[in-house]
C-alpha cells in the first residue's frame, strides 16, 4: 500500500512542485485518449473533408502535439519535461472520432499529464473546427490509457 503523504503539499499546507532531484532518469510511455461524439451528419462532413474550417483531423493532430509541449506552463505544478517524441492519431468511428496521444520522454517523472493534454487540446480543436455545423459536440471521457517507466513501473487500464 502506498503513502497517505500528500506529495504536492508542503509541511504548511501550500502547494508545491514534488522535488524530482534525486530520482533517476528513465524512459517514460504514457498513451490517452479523447472521444469526440458527434452527430452522422458531421461524421460525415469530417470524413469527407468538407468541414467549412478546412482539414479539420490535421488541425487538431497538430493542436495535440503542440498542447504536450506546453504541459507545464499550463498545469502549475507539471515540471518541464523533455519530449522525445509525440504522436497524435485521430479515427473516425461511427460515433464521432476517437483521439490516440502518446508521449515519450527520458526524465525524472512520468509524462501522464502530456499524452493527457495532447488528447484533450486535440479534441478541443476538433470540437473548435466542427462548431460551424454542430455545436451539440460532446467531448469525454478523456483519460488515461497506459504508462510505463519509473519506479511504479507499467499500468494499464483493464477495462
């Protein structure tokens, strides 16, 4: 069973970045996922390519790579980490479309909250790009998928 201690709380209370000095540097994996729901008829739309906005899956591929590398100065307490590789895949399912991120890096902490932020700002974008024809977009869940690397080593979601 782990520790009760709450890791971002100092002596006093007050939030703060966990101190990572010590800790050793390895690979670290971790995979997210975003749904977007939408109605057939802006399925359809987005499948074909004629979205008013332009290419809409591109736009927020794109947006989703972007998003990773800006974690930290968006989440107070993410340390800057360095990515070594991000990949943003977006498929269209019968439903709307589902958003696949992976983040890769060599540190000190894991690398959740990038392969998060990446699905998450995807889908905001895809959501941004298909207002025109559907502003009834849900977007959700959004969550973690699997993580590997450090000490707590591999989890992955069993359902």
């Amino acid at each position: 069973m782990r520790s009760q201690k709450l890791t971002h709380v100092d002596s006093k209370g007050r939030a703060r970045m966990v101190d990572v000095t010590e800790k050793l540097q390895t690979q670290r994996v971790a995979r997210a996922e975003a749904l977007v729901e939408m109605s057939p008829s802006t399925v359809k739309l987005l499948r074909s390519n004629r979205l008013p906005k332009g290419n809409a899956l591109e736009v927020a591929r794109i947006a989703g790579i972007q998003a990773a590398k800006q974690t930290s100065g968006l989440i107070p307490l993410c340390h800057p980490l360095p990515l070594t590789h991000v990949d943003v895949s977006i498929s269209i399912v019968p439903t709307g479309a589902r958003i696949e991120a992976t983040a890769t890096t060599k540190a000190e902490t894991g690398v959740e909250m990038e392969a998060l932020m990446a699905a998450s700002l995807a889908a905001l974008t895809l959501y941004d790009m298909c207002k025109a024809v559907e502003k009834g977009i849900s977007i959700g869940p959004i969550r973690l998928l699997e993580k590997s690397g450090g000490k707590s080593g591999h989890w992955k979601r069993n359902d």
